[in-house]
C-alpha cells in the first residue's frame, strides 16, 4: 500500500533529532511514525546529502543490452526477417524456434 509522502517539516523534523544524538526508536516514538521510515530519512540524508525525494531513473527498459545485440545480429545477417519470425528466435544466432524443435538457449522476448 502506498502512502503520501513525508512533508518538509517532519523530514527536517527527523534529521534535526538524529543531529541532536537521539536514537532512531525515540525518535520514531516522539514523532509517531516507523522505525524505518525514520531509518529511510537518515540513510538518504548520510548517502545523499538531502532527504528530498529523489528522481527516479525512469522505465525499466524491456529488452537487455545482451537482448538487443542479439536482434541486432540476427537482421543483419537476416533482413527479410519477419516480426513473428523474430519472435521465435533462438539466441544461438542460427536457428528458429520450428513447431517441435526447441532450442537449447531461450528465445529472444
């Protein structure tokens, strides 16, 4: 389950007591939230300098590098390949994938 995110105030709220020598359960007690959500702040602070949110990198991309080389390879040497052709295509860079012939490395998704 998602929840809001911490405002400004109880953020800097978290980090003045840890600055101050406090230990993270009374802290948590104090301000009456997690334990580790009052541990998530001081790791960010330590490892990043702010306790903002920070920026994600964005959408995981579908294929790896190792899966896009390999398409890559395969219409180079093959250009007239069609799309369920590709689909069905074994990462040995020699074989398609045939109605009962599976092949021992696992198709390129």
């Amino acid at each position: 389950m998602k929840t809001k995110e911490l405002s400004k105030d109880l953020r800097d709220r978290i980090m003045s007591r840890n600055r101050s020598g406090e230990q993270y359960k009374t802290i948590s007690a104090a301000l009456q939230v997690p334990k580790s959500t009052v541990a998530s702040v001081i790791f960010k602070w330590k490892n990043f300098g702010t306790a903002r949110t920070l920026h994600r990198a964005g959408r995981p991309s579908k294929l790896s590098n190792w899966g896009r080389r390999a398409l890559v390879r395969v219409v180079t040497k093959h250009p007239m390949v069609t799309l369920t052709e590709l689909q069905f295509f074994c990462g040995d860079g020699k074989t398609f994938q045939k109605d009962n012939y599976i092949c021992s490395t696992p198709p390129i998704r």
